[in-house]
C-alpha cells in the first residue's frame, strides 16, 4: 500500500518555499521564506467520535519586514470525506489557541475521485443569522488541469503533475513532461530521487507506454536525455530489488507456518519489514525452528544487533 502522507509530507517539507511559490503566491509575498520553522505534529482526540487525528504539516514563519510570526497549516486529504470542513476548523481552532498565533489553513485533497469540487468554507448557521464562517484554501489535484504547469520551473509542479486531472490515454505524456520538467531544474541528488521517486509512485505505465516512454526520451536534446535516462534506470533496478525482497518474503511466510504452525499478526508485521539479506537470513535459519519462540528469538536477536 502507498503511504500517501509519507510521500505528500516528504514533499512538501522538502520543498515548502516552492510549495507557497505554486499555488499561494499572494502568500509569498509576504512570507519570509527565510524563517521557516516545521513544528512538531500536534495530535488531537475527537472525545465524542472516539478519533485520534495528527496534523500533517505545520509550519511558523514570520511576515516580511515585521517581527511578528503566523502559521501555516497544511492538511494533505487522500481519502474523500464528507463534512471535511468541520475537521479543518477544529484543526484552526485548536492550534489558535494552542499557539496564540494567526492560523493560514490549506488542504491538499490528492485522491483520483470523486472529482466534484471540495468547499473551501465552513459556516455555522441559524435561520436569522450565520454565526461562523471559515474560510481555508482548497488545493484539489483532481481539479487541476497538468498541461497548466508544464512549463512552471517549479519541483512541486514536476511531482503534482502526476496526481492532476490525466485522461488514461494521457499518462505516458504526462509521466515524460514530468521527467523534463524535472531535467531541468538541476536539483541534487537526493531531491531529484524524492521527486522522480513521487512521480513514478503514481504514474505506473504497462509494459507497452513504458517502451513508448523510453523511445519519447531517446528523441530528447541529449543533455535532459542523459539525466532521465538515469532516473529511469534506477526506477527499473529498484523494481528488481523489490522484486528479488518480495519473493523472499513469500518464500519465508510459505516455509514458516509448516515449520512453527501459524504466525502471530506482530510477528509478521516484523517479518514484513525486514530488507531482502535478512530475509535471506531467516529463510535459512528457520529450517532449525521448532516453535514460535525460537522464530522471536531470531527477530529479537537481529533487533538487538
């Protein structure tokens, strides 16, 4: 499973400024970029619904030319979720009062469907009178049209391309327009794999648009071919990497249960996260188990390695 607030957190902390750039730039003006501070999660009960929730991102910085500080509340939603808004809110209210501080509400909706257009306001209402409005900034990929940033020398626009409106028959363009978007911005090492890592998370081609990927690369000016070319290469060594884990993970959890009887749920969540060597490991030395104890003195001994 995709770990979707991994993957948008990563992102955006990463390349925050750019974030502001692309999609608030009356934001921009007056933030100064410089005084960015990521605080710790604030995590908040819901004691009626019985809910635990973690704000993704929350950002302080300070206004430009002031000496005074606001902060940013940035919430990536993957999953549709009616009344939304009203979490928003509580969110708003909760940090306000926590930090003492102006609050700028954003949420980020990055699911695929449904596509109808989110609220950006929340309102509590009586027949003779409104009561509340709030208002937060809705940034929703699925409304987004990516032909709208290819030509944005931005890293956000490079990664976001790849969850906006694409119509099936349009994923290999937009996956290619990703990449040369990406070749030009001269990032290093490290964010350029953050980046093409996001994009080919979630624009998977089949066999065929991934051959007719490579033969829309080979006809780039060779300078932006060489760097994507590299990209691409690593997306297929590390598929074989994950391959090659994959089936040792199986093998483990095949021979497992006929050498010990049935594994426990936590210890195969343990299993689950050991690398391909480790597995190789076990897949070895469980030819010796006799119960369930020796396979938790196996992982207890590898934790404390």
């Amino acid at each position: 499973m995709i770990d979707h607030d991994r993957l948008f957190k990563e992102l955006l902390t990463t390349f925050f400024g750019e974030f502001i750039e692309l999609f608030l730039p009356e934001v921009a003006t007056y933030l100064e970029r410089d005084s960015i501070e990521f605080l710790d999660k604030e995590v908040f009960t819901d004691v009626t619904a019985g809910e635990r929730y973690e704000a993704d991102l929350i950002v302080k910085a300070e206004f430009r030319a002031q000496e005074s500080f606001f902060l940013i509340h940035v919430e990536n939603q993957a999953q549709h979720q009616t009344d939304f808004g009203r979490r928003m809110f509580r969110y708003f209210s909760r940090l306000s009062e926590k930090f003492d501080l102006p609050v700028y509400p954003v949420v980020v909706f990055s699911y695929n469907s449904p596509k109808t257009p989110e609220p950006n306001v929340y309102q509590v209402a009586f027949p003779n009178k409104v009561v509340l409005q709030f208002n937060y900034d809705v940034i929703q990929l699925n409304q987004l049209n990516w032909r709208d940033f290819v030509q944005q020398p931005n890293p956000v626009a490079s990664a976001l391309m790849a969850k906006m409106n694409i119509e099936p028959s349009d994923r290999r363009r937009v996956k290619f327009e990703c990449l040369r978007l990406l070749a030009t911005l001269r990032l290093d090492p490290a964010k350029m794999q953050l980046i093409s890592g996001f994009i080919d998370t979630y624009l998977r081609l089949s066999t065929e648009q991934e051959r007719l990927l490579r033969a829309d690369i080979a006809r780039m000016e060779p300078t932006e071919q060489e760097v994507i070319m590299r990209i691409v290469t690593s997306w297929m060594e590390e598929g074989i990497e994950q391959g090659k884990q994959q089936e040792a993970l199986s093998l483990v959890m095949r021979l497992l249960p006929r050498r010990i009887g049935a594994v426990a749920p936590e210890l195969q969540q343990r299993i689950q996260q050991l690398s391909q060597t480790q597995l190789e490991d076990l897949a070895e030395a469980l030819l010796d188990f006799s119960s369930a104890a020796d396979l938790e003195d196996w992982l207890h001994q590898f934790a404390t390695e």
